[in-house]
C-alpha cells in the first residue's frame, strides 16, 4: 500500500493540488485497504479523484462504469491532457478502435478504463487476460429502482463482485436516499461497502419557493437586482423554454433555450456561449448541466416543480459552485403537481416515483425550514433553522407541539413501524374502518388519542414531523412510517417540538389555486 507522502505527490503531480477535499483522503485509504466503498458526495465535490488517483498507483487496471456515452471521451480526453493513460470503451467505436485498445490493455498501456455498462459484456475475454485493480461505478444510483435515474442495463453490474471477489469496488454517486443507498448495496454485492457521505448542505444557496403565478412577471422582477448574474431556468416543457428565452431576450437578455429537440451544433453552442459568459441565460429542459464545470453561475430558477428531490438538490447545487452568495427559486403550482402525477403513473415504478413527488411536494408547501427538509431527506440532520430560506427569513407562527408530536411517534411506536401515514391518522382518530380492524389496532392504546384533531390537520402535522427529522417515509416498504434517532428525544427526553400553526396552510393553498 503506497504511503501518504506517495498519495499526496501523485495529487500534485497528476491533479495539480496540494491538499484534499473532505473525505476524499479517507475513500482513498479504503480503497488501498481492499475495502468496498459507497460515496455520496454531491455534485462538484470532487468523486472522480477517489478512484483516479488509486488508479494511477494500483498495479492493475482500474474498470470505470459509466452511463454517460456521451461524456466519456471528454472524460478520457481530460485524463489524457494530464498525463493519465485512459481510455473509452462504448458503441460509438469501430471494430478497429476497440482493438487497438485491447492491444494496449494485454500491453498494461492503459490504467483507467471506461465503458458503458451496455458494452461490458464484451469484455469477458479480455477481463480474463488483464489484471483489473479496482472497479469503480460512476451514477451509481442507476442501478437502483428506488433512485431517481434507473437504468435497466446497469442491473446487471451484481455480477462483476461475483466474478472479481478481491478486487475492490467503489460505487459513487452524487446523491441517492438511504433506501437507495441500501439498494445500491445489495444489488452490486458489497454489503459491507463502507458508506462516505458528505454532507449536503450549501450553506451559500438561499432557498426560495412562491406560488406559481405570472411567473414570467415575477422572473424578470428577480432579475431586477442581477442584471449580470448568469443563471439557469428549468421547465418542464421545451415548449416553455422556447417561450421564456424569447421573453427574456426582448427584455434584452442574451437567454437561450436549450432542450433535447434542438440539434446538436446549436446546443453545443449554447453551452460554449454559456460557459464562456456570452450566454447569460439558459432556459433548459432537465438535459442541460450535466457534466459542466461552471463554478459562478449565480442563480437557478425552477419554473416548475421537479419531480423528485433529488433533481431539485442536483439542479439548484449547479448554482454557488465558487462558494460565493447565490439564490435559487422555485414555482409551485399544483397543476404541476398533477401533471407530474400522471407522468409517474405511466412510469415504470409508479409508487416511488409517486412517493417521491409526494415529498417534493411537501417540500414546497414546508412551514419549517427548507434546508432542514432538503437535508433530512438525504440522511442528514441538522440543529438550527438556516436562516438562508424563505421559511427562515419569514417565518409563521408556531405552537408547541410536544404533545401533538408525542401522540403521533407512540401510535408509530405501537404499530411497530408497520403502517403508512393514511392509518396511523386512521388509529389517532379512532376510525372504524378495515384499515384499523384488520390489524386489531382498535386495541391499541393509541387508538382514538388525537380524536380532537382533524384528519387533514393531523396530515399537516405529520408531514411537518417528517419534514424536522422526527419521523420518515419508507419509500421502499409501502411508505410506511417510521421513527428516527431524534424521535427517540421526543418519546423519552421530553424535548419540546413546535409546529406551524395551520391556518398558514390554508394562506399558501390559496394563493395556489387561485391562479
Ligand atoms: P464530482 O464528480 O463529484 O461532480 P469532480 O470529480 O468532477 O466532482 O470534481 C469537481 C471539481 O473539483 C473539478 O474541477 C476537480 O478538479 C476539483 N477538485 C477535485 N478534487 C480537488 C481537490 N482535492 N482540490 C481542489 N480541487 C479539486
Ligand atoms: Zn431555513
């Protein structure tokens, strides 16, 4: 195993830097350890040098999976320009060019491989020839159904732990929820995968959500106090990319659209113009941002509600890469919500993807702290509000609610986790219905204790408690409700719990409909 004066040379040398990023270190040392790693680390973090420098010290051949075809010769291209013997496997190539790399594979010329996961069954032969030192599986949330980016063809990666038992895998993706995470694990074989999660929180991204009204008004408004700033807006719909840019531009801004419907040579443009400042702003479908590095984009305006929370974190994190102030903004209006639905119910998965707009949702409705949600989301609990969100900044009236919250997390405590949120409201309530019956739940303490409290009231309440921390959802076991290590505080150390007051619900519902 090299020591650290040889790992912190190979940085410098190869990557031009004298110190790492969080974790990055300690993914390393695991990796030289022949450990099997998990790493979350958002966007931007810095993934790539986790693998790429074991790589360039490992004996053998570093395998990197990769589902962007499109992105890998860039990829190869960068590695290549300092000095690092790599090279790409994918459909794209002849017959021709694929042996070439053979060739120089069998000749030990090559220390990072790239390929598709499409193309790695083509591979066998010459997997059997070579010694592959580490494998690494860039995206890794696409191997997972509960992940916001399934792909069928990454399903099939279980089978390189089988084949190569000693070499170690580092699976690395920007964010995936804890099911995933789990999923990510069991699914490529490496449960004992050591987890490096990184933590979520960009502090300098203020968080904003209104109500989806003239929203072309309330843009060119917000653009008022940052004539310069470059920014990116995501729609839904090419269509309104389109419409946007072209009122953007009559404003005088240099905006463009840029969707999967425009040809190639344009988009590129687009991007250049972009990442160069000529384009101060791109209207674009989800496509746009994957794999640009522009660290001062100032500002990212969601026109619609994404679909999941993962996408929402991916997209605004393109913002603020320099650390520097930046705000992002977010529509809601609910005929995005139903739109979305009926996107999900065609889905392959429709219960997660249900699920998780479910939560998307809630988000924007929050009355507690956005980034607290945003970050709980991702496993990580955080103390204080942030005072960087629009909640934050403005707050609404709040009441204790130790008791409410008490109520709730001892019926989840009685059932045993095993219920969703619809019954656990049904036994707070006393309902008599098959839900409660079935089960016995009308035996339970717990039934009938919160019979004060309204059912859609009771939803709110519940929905603020998964927002804090104090309970979650099990996407992947029917949504059912369970507790968290802060509910234990409420249940047994008395710590007080305060909840928004819910006529503000009915304010935001109405601004909401009425457009
Ligand atoms: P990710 O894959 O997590 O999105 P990258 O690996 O592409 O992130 O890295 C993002 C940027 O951070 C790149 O420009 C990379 O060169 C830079 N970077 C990575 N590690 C370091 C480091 N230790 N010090 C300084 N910059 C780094
Ligand atoms: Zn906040």
């Amino acid at each position: 195993m090299p020591d650290l004066q040889q790992i912190k040379s190979t940085l410098k040398e190869y990557f031009g830097y004298d110190t790492f990023r969080p974790l990055q270190q300690e993914i390393i040392d695991a990796v030289f350890n022949h450990r099997d790693n998990l790493v979350i680390i958002p966007t931007g973090g810095g993934k790539s040098i986790c693998y790429q420098l074991p790589a360039l010290l490992l004996p053998g051949v570093t395998l990197v999976i990769s589902p962007l075809i499109a992105l890998m010769k860039d990829q190869v291209d960068g590695l290549l320009a300092n000095g690092i013997h790599a090279a790409f496997i994918n459909s794209s190539q002849t017959e021709s060019e694929q042996q070439d790399i053979y060739q120089k594979l069998l000749d030990k010329e090559i220390k990072l491989l790239y390929v598709a996961p499409e193309s790695l069954s083509f591979l066998d032969t010459i997997f059997s020839q070579i010694e592959l030192s580490l494998i690494a599986i860039d995206e890794a949330h696409c191997i997972s159904a509960w992940g916001h980016d399934f792909r069928p063809a990454y399903t099939q990666l279980g089978y390189l732990k089988t084949k190569f038992p000693k070499t170690p895998v580092i699976a690395l993706t920007a964010t995936a929820d804890k099911a995933t995470r789990q999923d990510i694990c069991d699914q490529l074989n490496i449960p004992n995968a050591i987890q490096h999660l990184a933590s979520f929180d960009r502090k300098n991204l203020s968080l904003e959500v209104r109500p989806g009204n003239k929203r072309i008004e309330q843009i060119i408004n917000f653009l008022k106090d940052k004539p310069n700033d470059c920014g990116i807006i995501y729609c839904l719909s090419r269509k309104t990319t389109e419409a946007i840019a072209e009122k953007l531009q009559q404003q005088g801004y240099t905006a463009e659209a840029y969707h999967a419907g425009i040809d190639h040579h344009k988009r590129s443009k687009v991007q250049e113009g972009f990442i160069n400042d000529t384009v101060q702003i791109v209207c674009a479908t989800i496509a746009f941002g994957m794999g640009i590095d522009k660290s001062n984009v100032r500002w990212v305006i969601h026109y619609n509600l994404p679909k999941n929370i993962e996408g929402y974190y991916q997209e605004i994190g393109r913002a603020g890469r320099d650390g520097l102030p930046s705000s992002t903004l977010l529509f809601h209006s609910y005929a995005d919500v139903v739109q979305l639905q009926k996107f999900a119910n065609m889905s392959g998965n429709q219960e997660v993807q249900l699920a998780k707009l479910d939560r998307m949702k809630q988000y924007a409705d929050s009355l507690s702290c956005r980034r607290k949600i945003l970050l709980s989301y991702f496993g990580e609990l955080i103390e204080e509000d942030c005072g960087n969100c629009d909640v934050c900044k403005n707050p609404p009236t709040f009441i204790d609610g130790t008791i409410i919250a008490q109520k709730a997390l001892s019926t989840v405590t009685r059932i045993k986790e095993q219920e969703p949120i619809g019954t656990v409201i049904d036994i707070l309530r006393g309902a008599q219905n098959a839900a409660v019956y079935d089960k016995g739940y009308q035996n339970l303490k717990s039934y009938g204790i919160g019979n004060e409290i309204s059912w859609r009231d009771w939803q709110q309440y519940i929905i603020q408690l998964i927002n804090q921390g104090y309970l979650e959802i099990a996407f992947h076991q029917n949504n059912k409700l369970k507790l968290t290590s802060r509910s234990k505080k409420v249940l047994f150390e008395g710590k007080k719990v305060s909840i928004a007051h819910l006529q503000e619900f009915e304010k935001i519902k109405e601004v909401a409909i009425e457009q």
